[in-house]
C-alpha cells in the first residue's frame, strides 16, 4: 500500500510484507521476569560504564563531560539508530535460526 500523497510505501503496508516472509517471527508481550542466581544487571550496567569512561580517557584524553563541543543530542540520536540496526539484526538472525530448526523438524 503506499500513501495517498507522497507515494511511498506505508509503514502498515511495509509490515505487512514483512509478516508475510517466511521468516517473519512476531514480537509479543513477554512474561514477567523470573528471580534466578545471576548477576543484576544494573551491575553489569555499571561495570560496562566505568570501562568505557576509561576508554574515553585513554582515547580522548577527557571523560565525557558537558560543553565539550559537541551536540549531545545528534550523537545520542546517531548511536540509537545504531542500536536499532544492531536489535534489527539480532532479531533476524534469531528468526533464521528458529526458521532453520523448524525445517530440521
């Protein structure tokens, strides 16, 4: 389906066609999460932060900080469109490797 006035494809129409390839695989709501042994991941969080601070510092020799000329905001944009490529392609990937063991069935 595209739109009446730019002529481009819809975005229903777009997930439309993706539905219908075989290796569409829905996202739906998920369960609550369940209490196990590992580690919070706040924690984790937290460790992955201190070491890309000290990656920073020994690449740029600063630690992010405000005003430092850049436009926070572009680049905090820039790394989520990135972020979304990278999940797009998890979820891909995941897809063909359920579509794969389903036809090994």
């Amino acid at each position: 389906m595209t739109h009446p006035v730019h002529g481009r494809t819809t975005p229903q129409a777009y997930g439309d066609v993706i539905r219908n390839t075989p290796r569409y695989v829905p996202i739906a709501d998920q369960p609550p999460p369940a209490p196990n042994t590992g580690p919070a991941i706040a924690d984790l969080v937290i460790a992955d932060m201190t070491e890309r601070k000290a990656i920073g510092i020994q690449r740029y020799g600063t630690p992010l900080q405000a005003h430092n000329g850049r436009d926070a905001l572009i680049d905090a944009y820039q790394e989520a469109l990135d972020l979304c490529c990278y999940l797009r392609q998890a979820i891909e990937e995941r897809a063909v490797q359920i579509q794969a063991g389903m036809e090994q069935s």
